[in-house]
C-alpha cells in the first residue's frame, strides 16, 4: 500500500488558535481606581495584569472608600481581581537600585508571599518601580522564580524578547509619539500581514490625575472585540510561551508531543490542530511496512 505523506509543513503559531495579535495591558500600584479598569475590562472582554505593593494596601477589612483616592484594601484583592492577575510592585516601592541584594530580595519575596496569601494562587510576575533595574537583579530575580518583569521602556517588536525579565511594553496609555493609542492601534491591527504583541501600560490614577475618565473607553474599548485577537495576563502570555517552545515535533512530522499543561496549536498544512496537554497527536497517517 502506498504510504501516505506526511504534512508538507507543521508550524507552531505564537498564540493560541492560530489568533494573529495578542492584546495584554499592565497596571501599578493598587490604588482604588483600579475598580474601574476591571469594571470596564470585564464588560469588554480585555484582561490586565494588576502590579501590587502589599505594604501600601489598607488592612481595615472593607472596601477603601473611592473618595479616598488611595489603595485598595487586602479584603477586596481577590475578588476584583479575579479573571486577571495580580503580580509583583515589590513590598513597599522602593528605588531598586538604591537597594543592596538582601534588600530587594526581602522585598520581592514578602511581595509575591503577601499577595499569594491574598490571591491563592503562585505570584509569578512583576514590574519594576520606576522602572528601575539591572543585571543583577535579573539574575536576582530569575533565582527567586519569576517569569517576566515589566520595565517602563517600549518598544514596537516587545515579544518574544530575549530576556523577559527586562520586558518592555508596546506604548504607554498616554503616549503620543509616534501617534496616540487609537492609531497605534488602528495601523497595528490594519495590516493584516501583523503577527505579534500589543502591550500597553499605566496607572490607574493617571485618568483621575488628568480628569479624564472619559478617554478610558476612547483608548481601550477599540482594542475589544476581535475574533483574531488573544485576550491575555501578561502571565498567560508567558506560560504559553514556555508551552509552545516545549513542544516536540517528530522529525518526520507525523507526530507531536506536548509535555506540558496546555493545549498547544500547531499548523498542520494550513489546518490548526490542538495538542491537549501530555499527549501525542497523530499530524498524519503512520507510514505503512
């Protein structure tokens, strides 16, 4: 019997499904105009990754009142957040780099051990105060098992970067330069020849600083609502990431085998099939004897 052939060409997209664009958005600092962030993100279907201070959150045990335009309290973290993520500011916003190792250790650590005791889930990200750092305290941070951390440099190709624990971000929300966020986003999403990350960033806070609640949804709701769009945490983006590079493909690509806990999309020959986590999928027919 004639063999059948194996798939002419097998790729692994960079995000799940096949989808064209990832769109994730990082926000500091817990102050209670967060609330409104999440409000609207879960009305429009957007995710953001929520970069806390455990020190600077209120332990009164009720909501803090908005009128205060301070930080959240510790009783309301789970919930508001749920569906998003919560990540790494460090304990008390500190300059980093006025900090010896033992130093931002401490306040990394109680960070990501304070926020987990709110959460209930393993705190693996982070963003840089100020968006300070430097190579020691990557190879700080990457011995103490975080994933990624956010800077406040941008840069249009922002991923895959080759270290991401020095991750910039596509645009700050208020940019200007070399165009606002809505056109940024128009010629982005327009060319359909676009494969890649969108990330933006900022503060809760700025909105209110500047009185503009309103360019809230001018800004981010365009982002919305697009079928070949991943909505993703920054988090999420990562461990597929680190799912997609395990992925082993036969040589004679007929088969693939997925070691780890999510699904993965491969390209089989133009068709999208998904490799459920610890299984090997059949690409192709076995070769005959």
């Amino acid at each position: 019997m004639q063999d059948q052939p194996a798939p002419k060409k097998v790729e692994i997209p960079l995000f799940p499904r096949g989808k064209r664009i990832a769109v994730t958005t990082s926000w500091d600092d817990g102050l209670v105009f967060d609330r409104r962030i999440v409000e609207a993100f879960n009305a429009w279907g957007l995710k953001g990754t929520f970069n806390l201070n455990s020190r600077s959150l209120t332990r009164t045990g009720k909501p803090a009142p908005m009128e205060g335009k301070g930080h959240l309290d510790a009783c309301e973290v789970a919930d508001l957040y749920a569906g998003h993520e919560v990540a790494i500011h460090m304990a008390t916003h500190p300059q980093p780099l006025l900090l010896t190792p033992i130093q931002l250790a401490a306040e990394v650590l109680e960070d990501r051990q304070a926020l987990e005791d709110l959460v209930g889930y393993p705190v693996r990200g982070m963003a840089y105060p100020f968006g300070r750092y430097n190579r020691a305290f990557i190879d700080l941070l990457r011995a103490m098992g975080i994933v990624y951390s956010r800077t406040t440099e941008t840069t249009p190709n922002c991923f895959p970067v080759d270290e991401p624990l020095a991750w910039p971000a596509t645009m700050h929300m208020f940019a200007n330069s070399p165009a606002p966020l809505p056109q940024r986003w128009e010629t982005y999403y327009g060319n359909p020849r676009q494969n890649g990350l969108f990330f933006v960033w900022g503060h809760s806070y700025e909105f209110d600083r500047a009185d503009c609640w309103d360019r809230l949804e001018t800004l981010l709701a365009p982002l919305a609502g697009k079928p070949d769009v991943w909505y993703c945490t920054n988090i999420e983006l990562w461990d597929y990431h680190a799912a997609r590079q395990r992925l082993v493909v036969g040589a004679n690509r007929r088969t693939a085998f997925n070691p780890s806990a999510l699904a993965v999309t491969v390209n089989v020959d133009g068709q999208l099939v998904d490799v459920p986590p610890g299984q090997v999928v059949a690409l192709a027919p076995p070769a005959s004897a």
